[in-house]
C-alpha cells in the first residue's frame, strides 16, 4: 500500500442501511470495529437514522450523498477514506478480517458469524434515485431555469412562451431532463451543430430538453442526435427546406436492429398515429427546429399549406424479405447496421392497383402514379419515395422480380417525349420549357426515386411520397446516418 494507505493514517467508511438483514447481521461487528478505531471511521446510515445511533461515529446519509460520492451500490460496504475504490461489498469474514489485519487495535472481527452473506442493494440504486441523485449533487445541466408560480400552469407556460408545435409537450423539468441524458453518454455540453434558419448552437442538454417536450423515451437518445446528424449535412439542405413556400418537411425512415428495438412501427399503419417512438423521434427534430433554429411559421418557415408530417413523420421499413434490398442497403450500409435515413418529402399519396397480378401490369400502375408528382407536365424536378406495400411487393417477388428490376420498368415507363408535355399542350400553360421539346425527358433524375416497403400485410395499397421541387444537386438529397 501507499503511505496514504498505511495503518497509522488510514481511515475508514462503513455504509450500511436498517433495511438490510446482513447489515443488521453484522451489528455487532460493527459495534466491536467502532470501538476500537474511534473516530477514525464512520458508519453512514442510509434510511433509518436511529439505526446505530448508539454509535458516535453514526452519520445520518439519508439523504445519500456520500453515498452517491462513492458511488455506493451494495450495503454493507467497507472503503478506505479517500480511495473509495478500495472496498469490499457485503459481509466476507475472511475478507473483513484482511482488511483489517494490519490494525493492531482491532480485534479478531465476524466471530459467530456465517463465513459469506451476500449484501442488498444501495439505496441509491432505488428506482429513479440515480437522476434525482445526480440532479441534486453533480447537476448536468446548464440551461437557464424557469421558476413558475403556485398559480401558473406548466403545460400552459410552455404554450404561452411559444415552445410547442400546437400541440401540449411534456414540460421539461430538471429531473426529466437528467433522465433523458442518461440515454446517451455524451456530455451535456458536447455541441451537435448549428440549427438553421437561426444556426444556433445546439449541445446534447438542449436536444434532450426537446426530446422530454416531443415525449420521447432515453433510450431514443442515439436515434434522435442521428437525425439531427442527418438534418445538418450539407447535402439534405435543411436551411432551404425551412425556408420554401412548398410542402416539404423532413420525412425519416429508419432502417436496422434499432427500428425492432424501439418498437418503431413498420407495419399497421406505419404512417399514422399509435406508436410513441414514431410519433416522438420525428417530433423531437421538429421542436429542434422551431425552438432552437427559430423556424417558426409564419416567420422564416413560409409554407403556402405545409403538410401533417411537420408535426412528424418517422416510420421504419419492413425488412421481413432478406432478398429485396432495404434503403439503407441501397445508400451503401449493410444490412445489420441501424441507419436513419432523411429525405425533403409531403404528404401521402395512394397508389390503389388491387388487380394487377403481374409485375408488368403493377409497375406500370405505379408509373401512372408517380407522373403526378409535383404535376404531371413537369419532370426532372423533384425525387420521390415510392412505398411498397407487403401484398405488392409479393406480387413481384413471386414473379421473380428484384427490387432493381421495378426500379428499371418504372423509369422506362416514365419516359416521355418533351413535346407531350411542354408548356400550353392541353390548353394548360404549366409545363416544361419550350427548348426541351425535343428531347425524351425522365420523370426523376438519377438517383432521384427512392423504393421502400413498409405497412401492413392485407390491402393492395402502395404510396408516393413527393420531394420538394429543389431536389437534386440545386436543392435536397436523401440522407444517410449510421447510429
């Protein structure tokens, strides 16, 4: 041992707690070690304080801060003052006798007593006890805090100081905030990025301060700073989206052993209201938005109409066929690894075909579908995510097609010669330019159609999610982001 460990220096800790039968086993023990060094050890108590209060050396630690000090979790337990990791846990007698073998005023300890007996969980280790502990005596946070009157709402203080998206959020108090922090093991303080349209610095606490308001559980913490990792690449164009009079808003799919983790829906109504992991992840990033980045409406966001899923819109894709390639898969990641992916999409437009039985008949559908996005005279404008519904997809793959082979088809059907579609054929002045008339034009640039499958198992119901009309190199690409 070091001079600070020697016998003649050292003192000692004794953690212990009335509601434990190897603490009350060792009582006398106890007594016997207490009288022979005196004040050179303490015995802190962690529930009740009249449990060895006959002691001197006794100290009331119901409030448990030494306890979490030296981050305690199993009573009995012995330490050395100052060096907290030298301890032992629960009653060892042959152990407690070592330990105390070079104090020669010590007499031989645990006579009478069973050899082993295991110990009982810290009181620190009751649950929720580890947040409220770190919150009252190593508080993370560093964001301004808000006192409210006896009077005052809390829910209602969030909507009168404009943190809401029209909807009630959970207020963020200090205890929930701490909670949600304990989901990642990033600092508090660790800066993500700079939210836009404001570029404000957003750090791990003020996400998590969102996250509790969206309604998210800690264990979303991993997905939720993904997608704000995603948001912020160059390439999604974020200050752009927020700023367009367009529909479009920021539409997550999520990919990998998360999705099965966090229960994210990719089945019944995968799209829709029921599930809090895709109702909150998606909600987070938009209070982000408007609370940190300052993307209020009416402000910068500027949307003519906007669309639902700015309140949020996150879905997983249905992975249950391991030879038809996942989004994920098509951005490059490998299968096993949990991708979040981000695209600058709107609202939801059915494709209802329940008669095709061949795949030639079906991507053809789907074509005529798809020539609506944005308008059906303009082309090259916008990406889109085609969603393949379980009973479509089956119809292919029984057929022998891969997912490649429909992404083919469709782009040859969307082909078209420019004079069909210019601008004043039909009596309709939108439409493409005049010097375009010559040439065969594409519905979607390279790149530019997505194909993913998610719902539910019955109903011949696939769907189009439209980009916005800056999608592409000018404008927003899809997005990846690894966990």
């Amino acid at each position: 041992m070091s001079d600070q460990l020697s016998p003649d220096t050292r003192s000692y800790k004794l953690f212990v707690k009335k509601d434990c039968p190897t603490c009350e086993l060792i009582t006398s023990t106890t007594e016997v070690i207490s009288a022979a060094l005196g004040d050179r050890i303490k015995i802190f108590v962690q529930d009740d304080p009249s449990f060895l209060s006959h002691l001197p050396n006794t100290v009331d630690d119901s409030e448990l801060k030494s306890s979490y000090k030296d981050d305690i979790t199993i009573v009995p337990t012995i330490t050395i003052e100052g060096h907290p990791e030298v301890r032992i846990e629960g009653w060892d007698r042959a152990a407690w006798q070592k330990f105390f073998k070079e104090e020669n005023a010590v007499p031989e300890i645990g006579v009478g007593l069973p050899n082993h007996k295991p110990g009982c969980g810290s009181k620190t280790l009751d649950v929720g006890m580890s947040e409220k502990l770190k919150l009252r005596y190593a508080d993370p946070c560093e964001a301004r805090k808000i006192d409210l009157s006896d009077d005052e709402d809390d829910i209602e203080c969030c909507f009168e100081r404009g943190w809401t998206d029209g909807l009630p959020v959970v207020p963020p108090t200090p205890l929930r905030v701490v909670r949600m922090l304990a989901g990642t093991d990033r600092d508090p303080s660790d800066v993500i990025g700079n939210i836009p349209p404001d570029n404000s610095p957003l750090n791990i606490e003020k996400l998590a301060i969102n996250a509790v308001m969206a309604g998210c559980k800690p264990e979303y913490m991993p997905l939720v700073i993904a997608s704000v990792e995603a948001a912020l690449q160059e390439k999604f164009c974020m200050h752009g989206l927020l700023c367009t009079t367009y529909f479009s808003s920021p539409v997550m799919i999520i990919n990998g052993p998360v999705a099965k983790h966090l229960n994210i829906n990719s089945g019944v109504n995968a799209l829709g209201q029921g599930r809090r992991a895709n109702a909150t992840i998606g909600r987070t990033l938009q209070l982000i938005i408007r609370n940190i980045g300052g993307g209020v409406p009416g402000g910068i966001d500027r949307a003519v109409m906007g669309n639902p899923g700015k309140y949020t819109y996150c879905f997983a894709e249905d992975e249950s066929q391991k030879d038809w390639p996942t989004l994920a898969e098509d951005q490059g990641y490998d299968r096993g690894k949990s991708v979040i992916s981000l695209f600058a999409g709107e609202g939801l437009q059915p494709i209802l075909d329940q008669q095709s039985r061949n795949p030639d008949s079906l991507s053809k559908s789907m074509a005529n579908s798809l020539r609506a996005v944005v308008n059906t005279k303009l082309y090259g404008l916008a990406d889109a995510i085609l969603i393949v519904c379980p009973e479509h997809r089956r119809v292919f793959r029984q057929a022998g097609w891969k997912k490649s082979d429909l992404h083919e088809a469709i782009s040859k059907h969307l082909l078209i010669p420019g004079t069909a579609i210019a601008r004043g054929v039909d009596g309709i002045a939108e439409g493409m330019p005049e010097k375009l008339k010559d040439r065969t034009l594409a519905k979607f640039r390279p790149g530019g159609l997505h194909i993913v499958t998610t719902g539910g198992t019955a109903g011949m119901f696939s769907a189009i999610i439209s980009g916005w009309v800056a999608s592409g190199e000018r404008g927003s690409q899809l997005v990846s982001q690894i966990l």
